[in-house]
C-alpha cells in the first residue's frame, strides 16, 4: 500500500517509534528482541513512510498482524532454514501491497538477534538493512543485499564428516529407537495379520455353510448378486448309442452367489435313472 502524506500526530508517532526501535541496539549492535516486542506492541498498526522506495511505508506489527499469524513453524523456519548460523527473529512490520512474489503481496519484516533486517518473499531472505536506524534513514534494499534461499544453509557433508556424524551418539540413539519402533511394528502388524487370518477363516467357513444349505435369512440382504445358470445335461458316454429318450442323466445346477468380498459357486447335481 502506498501512502502520499501524512498528519503531523502521526509524523509526531512515527518519530517516536523510531526513536524507541534504533535506541534498543547495544554498542555490539546487538539487540534485545524481548524489548523489540514490547516496543512493536505498544505502536502495533502505526504507519512509517520509506524513504526507499518512495510512496511505501511500513505497518508496525507482530507476526500476528501478518499473513503468516499463529504459525508458529514459519517463524522456526526463518531462524533455521536461511543462514548459514541460527539467529534468533522477530517481526517488526510488514508492508502491503508491496508488488512481488510474497504471499498477498505482503513482505514481512524480521528483526534478526544481530541487528540486521530482512524481509521475506516466497522462500527467500532479503537482507533489506543493515540496521534500523539504516531501514528509517536509508530506505529498503529490495532485492536485498544479498538473498538466502530456503534450505540453502544445508551443505553437503564429506564422506568422512558424513561417517563422522553417524557415529556420534545422538545418530546412535536414533538409530537405537528406529529399530525398536521396527520390531513393535512388525510385531503388530503380525498380530494383524493373525487376526485377518482368523476372521477370514470363520467367514468362509459360514458363506460355506450359507450356501450348503441355503435359508431364508437376512444374510441373504447382504449378497451383491444371485445367479442361477440353466441346468446342464450330461449324458455318459456308454448311453449315447442308445436311441431312446429315457437314458440316464446327470443335470448339475450352477447357483453363483457374489457379496462384497466373497464369490462362491454352489453346484447340485441331480441324477435321472433309466426309467
């Protein structure tokens, strides 16, 4: 969001926000981010004009008033996943409506534990400013500095600093603790099977039984689909030179009965006799 002017109580505001912002750096160029936060609460939604770029200002505000509030893992993420060492942060303001590729087009602002700033866009670490005092003074560097991509503080190990860090003792609990979580889950995933096993066993058992002897019951609701084939006729081969109709015959009746799981085949086989 731009902004073209500005009352002389807010300018009054503004002044005295940034007076409380530079004078929390120690002769180190350190900073306290306790007090920062106190400081970003008491003039939470005051607006500061930059002097770069021009017609921008910042909203002071926590993480709370920005697009990323309550995410709790997103602040982690800036103080683990960007530079080369950990650093603490805390957001000090954001601007709106900046044009860029931040999520809504909101560039957060981070005051690190070393005194710099950085303002983070889609998966990148802008270092803005140097300081406060350089953010209020000088304006914003966007692009930054320098940029630090998501992940890029992860160098690749040597194979001997590799071997080095799997030896060590924590690699060593892990791994201690992976296979016990291995054994109890084959464990009970055999258990399962087990009992698969049973059940599986018990109802074939029944839909056996069901369709040996067939009853009207409600287990029938359950069946997808009940099929019967016409009989087929099975003459013996030694009656076929035998020209009249009343040779013996076998007719087998094939019943398909299919459920969900089960798909059982019942056949009858009725004999005729010469008659």
């Amino acid at each position: 969001m731009m902004i073209t002017d500005i009352s002389p109580d807010a300018e009054n505001k503004c002044h005295q926000v940034i007076s409380e912002l530079t004078g929390i750096y120690t002769e180190a160029g350190c900073v306290d981010l306790d007090t920062t936060g106190s400081i970003v609460n008491k003039y939470s939604g005051t607006l500061i004009p930059l002097v770069k770029p021009k017609s921008y200002h910042v909203r002071v505000c926590g993480q709370d008033d920005t697009v990323y509030a309550g995410n709790e893992d997103q602040l982690e993420a800036w103080e683990d996943h960007y530079l080369s060492e950990r650093m603490k942060m805390t957001v000090i303001g954001a601007i709106d409506d900046f044009p860029c590729e931040a999520f809504a087009r909101q560039l957060v602002l981070l005051l690190c534990e070393d005194g710099n700033i950085y303002a983070y866009e889609d998966e990148v670490l802008h270092l803005v400013a140097e300081s406060l005092k350089d953010l209020f003074e000088n304006g914003m560097t966007f692009p930054g500095i320098e940029s630090h991509n998501l992940g890029e503080c992860f160098e690749e190990y040597t194979e001997e600093e590799y071997n080095e860090l799997m030896e060590c003792s924590e690699m060593k609990e892990m791994r201690e603790a992976h296979e016990k979580f291995r054994e109890s889950l084959g464990l009970e995933l055999l258990e399962c099977l087990e009992d698969l096993e049973k059940r599986q066993f018990k109802t074939e058992k029944e839909v056996e039984e069901h369709a040996e002897y067939p009853s009207n019951t409600s287990h029938r609701t359950e069946c997808l689909e009940i099929v019967s084939r016409p009989s087929m006729t099975v003459v013996p081969y030694s009656s076929l030179h035998q020209h009249h109709s009343c040779a013996p015959t076998r007719h087998t009746f094939v019943t398909t009965i299919r459920t969900a799981k089960w798909h059982v085949q019942v056949y009858r086989t009725v004999h005729r006799p010469y008659l």
